[in-house]
C-alpha cells in the first residue's frame, strides 16, 4: 500500500549538526532523568530480588513465581484510562495531570522499596510478593504517566530522540541498580540496597514537580453525561479512535508490534545458558555485559533515534527489525566457534547495538500512532501489546535449545523475524507524522524551553 504524502515543504533542511542539538534541548535532558527513575526499580523487582531470594533459602520454584509480577507491566492498559482521565488530589493543581501521575507513582515506588527493606524473605514470602507485585504495579504507572508526557511533550519528529533520552536514562538506571545496589548489599545488607534506591528515586521525583508543564488535550463529558456515557467515552473511547482511524489496519498495526520484538524476548533467555555452556567465567560474563554491552545499547539506541529523525518510518522499522533479527545468527556462529573473549564482546556489542536502535525505532513508531486524546491509554495498549507474545514463547526457548541445540535455535530466532519484515510494507503508518507543521511545533517547544 502506498505511504501518505508528505507535507509541502517548509524550506528546512535536515543537517546533521540540527539532529544532534536536539539530544542537548531541556525535554531531551529531562527525558533522560525520567528514563533513570523509570528504569530504577526493574532490576530491584527481578534480578536483585531473586538473588536475595536464594540467599534466604527460598526455593527455586518459589522465586520463579515472582515472575509473573512483570505482567503488572503487560496489562497496564487496563488502569491506563484512570492516568488519562482521573486528577491527582492537591499535586494536579500544583503542577498538571501528567507530571502529579508521575510524582505520587514514583512516591508509591519509593515506599515499596521502603518496605521491602524491612521485610523478611525467610520469615514470610507472602508478604515478599504482595510487596513486588505492589511496587511492579507503581512502576508501571509511572511508565504511563512518563509515556504520556513524552509523547504530548514533543512532536512525531523529535520522539526517535525523546524515546533514545529515555532508554538512555534507564540504562543507566539498570547499571546503577545492577552494580550499584548489589555493592551496597555485599558491604552492609540488602535492606541498605533498597533503601538506597528509594532514595535515587528522589531524582524522578524532583524531575516530575520542575519538567516542563505539557498540554493535556482530552475528553471532557458534559455536565449532564450519564454514567454510561462518560465510560464509553474515556475507557472504550481510546480503543474505538484507534480502530475508527486506521479501520482493518490497525490489526496490521497490532500484529506488526506483537511480533516486532519476539525474536529478541525468544532467545534473550538462553544468552546466558550458552556462555555457560562454552565455559565463560562470570566475571568475564559480567564485565562484557556491563562495560562493552552498555555502550554498545546506547551507541544503538542514539543510532536509531538518529534514524528516525532522517528516514521514513518504514525503512526505519524495516531496519530495525533485519537488525534485531539477523545478528541472533552472530550466536549461531559464536556456539559453534572457540570460547574466546574476543567472539563473545564481538556478539553481545553486536547484538546490543541492534538491540537498542530496534528498541528505539518501536517506541518512536507506537507514539506516532496515539491520538493526543487518548495518549496514555494508547501508548499503553501499544507498550503492552509488543510485550505479550514474545514473554509466552520465551518461556519455551529452553526445550528448544535441547531438541535442536544452541546454533540452530539461534538461527531459528533470526527467521522468525520475517513475518514483521514483511507486515512492514503493509503498515498504515501515521498521518500525524506527514501532516504536522514542524516550523509551528518547533518554535511553540523552543519558547517552552
């Protein structure tokens, strides 16, 4: 099908210098605290959790259970209409509806961690995982609230740069929280840990009450609209506008995102049972994955906020996806080949190169498609939507490294990229990004600023 035309043009030229200033604008900076407060409590959820579950004793069936609180995150579509439509007592006033979601959120994160410190994992997990599940649930409405306002605080154009900022800060997050708190565990406890992480959730905080105030456009019922009325509007409304806009293609659109990531979620859990496997020591693990990977995530991550702002969104997501898919192949190669140092920062700064620039290509395309209306509601179908299926089938990856073993199951993950690189040429891609009028926005943000 044929893209939409682009909008005559306004005698700007793209340079490159004007691409890069955009990381430095006062959004682009603030977008980057919000990334580190969103990405903050992840690892403390997951990772820093299960360890501290293990050294307690806690059986491994148990700890595996607490996975399941990530779906906190894959569903938060359904309370999403309450972050769009409902005001936050005494902090909307002060400050807008979209910064008090993200300030009393992150409150709600920093109290979970509060508590978390001050329970007993050995003594009793049941309240452990009403905790998590808890602190997951405040997470994840703070990532509405914070994709909100970075969707309404930018025009489609500058999203591959707002959505690089974001991943820039939570990366960041997860090396602080990673490293940082295992330190503080090690060398005092791990009540001292979360403590120190409700703290750091200061920043987002802070980052919330002073960013820049953005307009919050949406439905607002007459004063004599039933009870009915006002639900059809505000919860049914943000799925009946996305389907009403983009008719038969909007299931295109679903289908394109639920499977953009898969072959990414499919083998990301057997990266590390094959370095295990080819004999590599954690600490060689570790350090690759912390020093070489990180910069490599964010190298792809300022690549692809780079792309968006130069290129279609079609070649760009194309892209993106033969990125992420065809070096799962690198694997391929790296388990058939010697265990050297070498092979293994060759793959993962690879992988994580692609990794990040697919990852920011897809949140720039999911904001482009949401009505300003509707941001937060939409937003969060998109978000969730990406995340569903290739969770479900990585939860299969294991039995298929043992029936095929570790160079064919990469070599599958990489052909299951295909379907999306098809369903590329047959996207309705956004209107707003051919019709909007980039002098008018721009200049409307630089006064901002």
């Amino acid at each position: 099908m044929t893209e939409p035309q682009a909008a005559p043009d306004t005698g700007e030229k793209k340079t490159l210098l004007g691409s890069l200033s955009a990381y430095v604008r006062a959004r682009s900076l603030v977008m980057l605290l919000l990334g580190f407060s969103a990405g903050l409590p992840f690892y403390m959820i997951y990772q820093n959790l299960s360890l501290w579950l293990a050294e307690a004793g806690v059986e491994k069936g148990e700890i595996g259970l607490f996975a399941w609180t990530g779906f906190a995150f894959s569903f938060k579509f359904l309370w999403a209409p309450v972050v769009d439509r409902a005001p936050v007592p005494l902090l909307e006033k002060l400050v807008g509806r979209r910064r008090a979601w993200m300030a009393a959120a992150q409150i709600g994160v920093a109290l979970t961690l509060l508590a978390m410190s001050m329970a007993n994992p050995a003594g009793n997990l049941w309240i452990v995982a009403a905790i998590a599940v808890a602190m997951a649930f405040a997470a994840a409405t703070q990532d509405i609230a914070i994709d909100a306002w970075r969707i309404e605080a930018a025009t489609d154009e500058e999203q591959g740069v707002m959505a690089a900022m974001y991943q820039y800060g939570y990366r960041v997050a997860i090396m602080v929280a990673g490293a940082g708190a295992l330190i503080v565990a090690d060398n005092i406890n791990w009540p001292a840990a979360y403590q120190t992480m409700a703290l750091l959730m200061g920043v987002g905080f802070l980052t919330a009450l002073f960013a820049p105030k953005v307009e919050v456009r949406e439905y607002v019922p007459p004063p004599k609209a039933t009870f009915s009325e006002t639900l059809s509007k505000s919860v049914i409304g943000p799925f009946r506008d996305f389907f009403e806009r983009y008719g038969v293609h909007a299931l295109v659109i679903l289908l394109f995102i639920a499977l953009f990531r898969v072959p990414d979620f499919l083998m990301g859990y057997m990266t590390g049972p094959l370095y295990i496997d080819l004999g590599y020591d954690k600490t060689t693990i570790g350090a690759i994955r912390s020093g070489a990977g990180l910069f490599a995530t964010m190298g792809g991550v300022f690549f692809g906020g780079l792309l968006v702002s130069r290129v279609s969104f079609k070649w760009s997501l194309l892209i993106g996806v033969l990125g992420q898919s065809l070096t799962n192949l690198i694997y391929s190669w790296l388990a058939l080949s010697d265990a050297t140092t070498g092979g293994l920062a060759f793959a993962v700064i690879v992988d994580n190169i692609a990794y990040g620039a697919a990852g920011t290509i897809l949140i720039a395309y999911m904001s482009s498609l949401t009505n300003t209306a509707f941001t937060a509601t939409q937003y969060a179908l998109f978000s969730s939507f990406y995340a569903l299926p290739g969770k479900f089938v990585g939860g299969f990856s294991g039995f298929m490294v043992e029936g095929v073993g570790f160079a064919w199951f990469f070599a599958i993950t990489a052909l299951v990229g295909v379907p999306a690189a098809i369903l590329v040429f047959f996207l309705k891609y956004s209107e707003k990004r051919f019709t909007i009028d980039r002098k008018e926005a721009t200049a409307e943000l630089t006064a901002a600023d």
